[in-house]
C-alpha cells in the first residue's frame, strides 16, 4: 500500500490500537478473507498478498513487481526468472491500485501501519498513478543462473503496470 495510506491500516487491532483479533473484525481480518486482492483502507486502497513472506519488489521501467520466491537456487536466479515472464503468462486480473507516490509498503497485515518497524518493511519508491495489478500464478523454466549455468526455477509473479 502507498506509504500514505498505510497509517489508517490497524492489523490485528482497532483505530486506539487495542488487540481485537479474534473477538472483532479487524483489518487482518479482511486481508485473510482471499488471496490476491484490493481492499479499501481509509480513503485509499491496499492490495494483500496471500503471504508476504519470500516477496520481493522489483523495479521495471512501467511499473513493478513483486515475486515470490517458489523455487531457486539463488535470488538472483529468482529474479532472472521473474523478468523472463511473457505478458501472455498473466493470466488474472486482480484489479487497480492507485498510488500517491512515493514508497509503496509490503508488510505483514497483522501490523498497525502506524507504527511500522520499518526493517521488517519491503519498500519501492514508484510515481503516482494508478496501477493495473496482473498475476502470473506460476511461471516454470530454465534460466541462466548467477554461476552461468542453466537452472530451472518456478516463480511467481505479481504486475503492477502503470496505466
């Protein structure tokens, strides 16, 4: 989510920052509610990863993306995979983002993005805009790794193309 948007994002508790979950709905809640998806946060919007763990941004010249790690030896392998995705391979459409500039966020829906520990914050600087959101669910093939060798790698691989 856009850095701006994140301090109305309250995790696993309410706006006074009291522990709710599991006795109230609360903002995990919805995150958990699906997969892949664009939720309503304030006047803004967020989108939620079915986990955020092994996700990296990756800069592109339109837009980013986040890969997820599925398997590779190395990152740098993972990331040779994850540019070698052909449009054709974004096969779901998941919806827009609008951005306001700046760093959008990826962090653990269960924290109040208020008071976000910003060394457990994966962060990319992107222009505003608003942001077509594609996903290529799992994308398998050899490539070249790091050593020089082939290797084969599965990722997967979320767009956010600039409109």
């Amino acid at each position: 989510m856009s850095e701006t948007v994140a301090p109305g994002w309250n995790g696993v508790c309410d706006a006074s920052g009291a522990f709710v979950y599991g006795t109230s709905e609360c903002d995990y809640d919805r995150a958990c509610d699906g997969s892949f998806m664009v939720i309503g946060v304030g006047a803004g919007k967020a989108l939620t990863l079915e986990t955020p763990d092994n996700s990296t941004f990756v800069p592109r010249q339109d837009g980013a993306s986040i890969v997820r790690w599925v398997g590779a030896d190395d990152a740098a392998t993972l990331i040779t995979a994850a540019r070698a995705v052909t449009d054709d391979k974004f096969t779901e459409t998941i919806g827009d983002l609008a951005h306001t500039g700046g760093k959008l966020l990826m962090f653990d829906s269960a924290a109040r993005g208020a008071a976000l520990d910003m060394s457990r914050v994966a962060s990319i600087d992107l222009p505003a805009g608003t942001y077509a959101l594609r996903m290529c669910i799992e994308w398998r093939g050899p490539v070249m790794g790091s050593d020089g060798n082939p290797h084969d790698v599965m990722v997967q691989v979320l767009d956010l193309r600039k409109k």
